[in-house]
C-alpha cells in the first residue's frame, strides 16, 4: 500500500504534465519547459521514459473512467497543479474529457469535437467568407458519390467526415474516378465531398491561452502530383507572404478557433491560398507531426511543444534561441518487397549529407514492407538545413535519392492551373 501511495504521490511542487502514451520528443519538450512529467499509457514502459519522465502509471487512458481514476490520485492532480495533455488526435481529446471531470484547465472536449468534425468545421468556417463559401456536401451512402460530385463539380474531394491522417481522402478529377470511388468507402458512410481548393498550400502552427490564438508559424506544404495530390511530399519555410496575405491567414485560422471554441492549447491548421483569398481544409486541436514541429525549431528557433506544455501549465515561456534558416522535410517511401534490414546502408548515406539533420525511420527496423502507405502516413522523413532555397532543395533531392527513386517537388497539378505562388524566400513573419 505504501508504494501505491508513493507511486501516485509525485515530489516536488512543481507543475505537472500527465502526458498520454507520449513520443519520446514530448517528453523530452516537457523538461525543456521545466515540468514534472507523469506517463500514463497501458502496458509496459514505453520509450519516453529514456527522455527523463519521473513515473508512469499504467492505464489504459482511452478508458475515460480509467484515465481519470488512476490520474485522480496524483497529488498534483488534486491540488489543482497539473494537466492532461495528448497531442493526437485521440490523445487530444481524452485529455480535454480528463481536464474538464478532474476540473483542470484545458480546451473544452467540444472545442476539440467540433475541429473533428469536418462538415460542422466547414459550414461554420464559410461564415468567415461569406462572399465565397466552400460548396460541400454530406454523403451518407457511397453509391452517391458520382451524383454529389457531379453536383459539387469537378475536381472535387472526398473524404471520411471525423477521419485523421489523411486515411480515406480522394482527390475525384471526373465520372470515372467518381464511380471508382464508390468501391472505396463501405456501403452506408459518412463521407465530406467538397470542392477542390485551388491554390498553394500551408500548414499553420498556432498556440491558444485563455481565447487568444498567437500564430507561431506557418510553412509551404508540398502536394504530391497526380491522384495522389491529397497527400504531401514534403514542407518547406521560410514562407514569405505579402502583409495582406500573411493577415489573411492570421484572421482565417484564428476565426476558426474561435467559432469552434478552442481557447487553449496548441492547434495545426491546414489551408490554401485560393485566388479568392484563404481557404480552411481543415484543423485540429492538437500540434502536426513531430517532423513538421522539428522543422519550425530549425528554421526559426521556435520550439511549439514547450510553448505549449509551458503555457498549459503556467510555467515561464522558455528562452527561444531565433534562427533564420532554410528548412525543409522530405517524405519517401518504399516499393513493396522492401526488407527495411537491407536499407539501413542507405539510411546511413542519406544522414551523412551535408545539411541534412535527421532522417526518422517510421517502419519497425525488422520489418518487410508489403503496401504502400496511405493517407499522411510515410516510411522515411529527411529533415534538412541550408543557407538558401537552392541549397536546400539540393540537399534533400541527394538525401532522398539515396533513399529510393526521388519524387517530384513541384506537382504537375493533375492538369489544373495553378497559380503561382505569392511569396518569397525572404524572412518569415508570423
């Protein structure tokens, strides 16, 4: 009984950061921030424990009774000096749900559900431009998709309404790809068709406090060519934008926090800048993928996890070192057939590049790759640095040669005009 009690007890009296089945790198944010930090995750220790985490209590936190019963017995959770924090999708909102039954700060769990679903993000989101909505439509059966898509116009998007990671997003050009679609999805759905957003696109990162968004930084994400246009191969900053542009986008992704109500907490907003002005795809109540975070920090010194575990935990913001580099991330993916055992001697050349930063395996070392990936999902990032635009992409067209057959870094635009884009390689201004 005693060392249950000392298990849940914590030390010290600092602030405390539960953290739900954390990578590595959040952990390791965490103690940046100069937070205590408790892991609660089912099973074994994980990972994050080698980053400095103080204890973890085992839990299934998917469990909403589960997560707040073993979470409610910390003290620092009962003296009221800790949050829940997951930064996915799911993690984010089992920690809104947690925050709010054990009376912690937080985002409300409807702010996180409302950024979930797509169609309610949507309809709320075209009040911002009224002038020029989004045409959408729900679609609850597939077999009507070549109908609403023909009613929509193409190209036009499909996509799951409360789907993440891009699972289940088609790019439809025309009637044949509308009635291929249909073989895609179950019979009885609940799908998005909307239009296709014309337009460059980008990736905001923004940090809430009780209502007010600060936009901490956005970057170019790279589509890739074809069908699969829906997904990226890469990210690419500084992005340099006009002042009435780079206002746009500030005004677009903080309207849409605002309308759903998210007032606290990191958020990653995806849009496109259509001829028309910005326009919303969709955002989320938690921060993008750690590689996309990872190049914010090189290209500009800002670190958004520990902002964002600071900020929860009203901790001092940590000292920001400002950067002024060019950064850019790189998708690969394997053929089919792969043994990833055998290119370990390729992963070893691409991370001997000169400039480039990391190169993060998504695929267990021992595994055999037997589809391609779908949906935001990849097997290979690279991660790079240089000291301008040309050099950069030159660094990761080496890297990611080595890696397999390179892919394009400019889309061919499935045949749509594309304007082109209205920014720089200057300084980034957020």
């Amino acid at each position: 009984m005693t060392g249950e009690r000392e298990r849940v007890r914590g030390t010290g009296r600092g602030p405390m950061a539960v953290l739900l089945s954390p990578r590595p790198a959040v952990v390791a944010a965490a103690r940046r921030a100069g937070a205590r930090t408790v892991v609660v995750a089912p099973g074994p220790p994980v990972p994050s424990d080698r980053e400095g985490t103080e204890r973890q209590v085992p839990a299934d936190w998917r469990d909403h009774s589960r997560l707040v019963g073993a979470v409610g017995r910390l003290d620092a959770v009962r003296h009221g000096r800790a949050r829940v924090f997951g930064f996915d999708p799911a993690g984010a909102l089992a920690a809104a749900r947690a925050n709010e039954a054990l009376g912690l700060p937080g985002t409300p769990a409807a702010a996180v559900t409302a950024l979930m679903d797509k169609a309610a993000l949507r309809a709320r989101s075209n009040a911002l431009y009224a002038a020029r909505p989004v045409s959408f439509v729900r679609c609850g059966r597939a077999a009507l998709i070549p109908f609403l898509a023909a009613l929509i116009g193409f190209p036009c998007v499909v996509k799951p309404r409360a789907g993440a990671f891009g699972e289940g997003v088609r790019l439809v050009a025309g009637p044949a790809e509308a009635e291929a679609a249909v073989r895609e999805y179950p019979p009885v759905t609940d799908l998005l068709v909307e239009e296709y957003l014309e337009g460059p696109e980008l990736a905001v990162e923004a940090l809430s406090r009780e209502g007010r968004h600060r936009i901490l930084g956005w970057m170019r994400r790279i589509p890739a060519p074809g069908a699969a246009a829906t997904t990226a191969t890469g990210h690419q900053l500084p992005v340099a934008l006009p002042a009435e542009t780079a206002a746009a986008v500030r005004a677009l992704v903080r309207g849409v926090l605002d309308l759903a109500g998210h007032r606290d907490g990191p958020s990653h907003t995806e849009l496109v800048l259509t001829p028309y002005g910005p326009r919303l795809v969709e955002a989320h109540a938690h921060p993008g993928a750690e590689e996309l975070l990872q190049l914010l920090r090189l290209a500009h010194g800002t670190d958004a996890l520990s902002l964002a575990l600071a900020a929860g935990l009203g901790l001092p913001e940590p000292v920001r070192h400002p950067r002024a580099a060019h950064a850019g991330l790189r998708y690969v993916d394997f053929p089919p057939g792969t043994r990833v055992e055998r290119a370990r001697p390729r992963l070893a050349a691409a991370r001997a590049v000169p400039g480039v930063f990391r190169v993060g395996l998504q695929v267990p070392p021992g595994a055999t790759v037997r589809a391609a990936p779908t949906g935001s999902l990849h097997h290979v990032h690279v991660l790079a640095t240089a000291p301008t635009a040309g050099s950069l992409a030159s660094v990761l067209d080496r890297a990611a040669a080595l890696l397999g057959p390179p892919a394009p870094l400019t889309p061919d635009s499935r045949g749509i005009h594309v304007p082109p884009p209205p920014w720089g390689h200057g300084p980034h201004e957020a």
